[in-house]
C-alpha cells in the first residue's frame, strides 16, 4: 500500500493517514481492556478542516461549474423560446423531434457540464489552472480512479 500511496501525489487538504473504521459489533463481545494500539488507531479522527475543501479552491470548482453548465443550460432554455416564437410568429415550422434532440442536447451537456466544471479545476490551492482546464481533468480524473481503485482493493 505504501508504493500505491507514493505513485499517486496527495492533494494538499487530503488527510495523510485515513480515518479506521469502527470494529462491527459481535453478539457477544469478549470483555478485553483495549491495547495501546487498538486506542491510538480509534483516537485517529480528523477534524472537519481537514476534510473540507478549501474555500478557494470551492469557489474555483463553482465558478467552472457555472460556466460549463450553466452556458448549455442557457442554450437549452433560450432553445425552446426560439422555437416557440418562430412556430408562433413566423411561418417557420419545426419538427417537434428536431427541437426535442437539440434540447436533449444541450441539457445532456449542461449535466455533463458539472462534472468536468469540478474535475477541471486545479484542486491545488496555489495554483489557479488553465482556462479550459484540460490537463487538470485529465490529473483529477486520474486521482479519482486511483481512490476508486484503492477503495475497491481495500473492501476486498
């Protein structure tokens, strides 16, 4: 487990150790006083600042999320005003799965749109990242994958 931690770069507000789960309940629990290291691995909670994101890198993630969704929103929205002013003042007809498929289309982009606004931005506080954000997508992508992984190898 150590050669997977040191593959992988901590982000800066992520716990360096993890948190141990509570021992499942028995029927019959033996009656043994705790051992030394049984206590300092229970005592091993983090606080609520060390789990949070910090905010500036929030108010990144907020701000791309805004744009990358809520620009496809817009579209999809204005999308169905246009189509209705243009069926009802002109005489311009369109078909109904015409406006349908374009609408899907730009809503589908704006739900997809949150996802890459918050895997896009630089989770590193001192550093803002690109404007589009490419290559931070492609490194938080692959950190997300990485504590998937390590998490189903550790239910196993």
């Amino acid at each position: 487990m150590a050669a997977e931690e040191s593959e992988r770069t901590r982000l800066p507000f992520e716990p360096k150790t993890k948190r141990q789960k509570p021992a499942k309940a028995k029927s019959t629990p033996p009656v043994k006083s705790p051992e030394p290291e049984q206590l300092e691995k229970q005592q091993m909670t983090f606080t609520k600042e060390e789990m949070a994101i910090p905010q500036v890198v929030s108010q990144r993630m907020i701000r791309r999320v805004a744009a990358f969704c809520g620009i496809p929103t817009a579209l999809g929205i204005s999308a169905l005003v246009v189509s209705y002013l243009l069926a009802t003042y002109s005489d311009i007809k369109l078909a109904p799965i015409a406006v349908l498929l374009v609408n899907m289309g730009l809503f589908g982009l704006g739900v997809l749109g949150i996802t890459y606004g918050v895997l896009s931005a630089s989770w590193d506080e001192d550093r803002v990242g690109s404007l589009l954000g490419f290559g931070e997508f492609s490194t938080n992508w692959g950190r997300m994958v990485d504590g998937w992984r390590e998490t189903r190898q550790n239910k196993a």
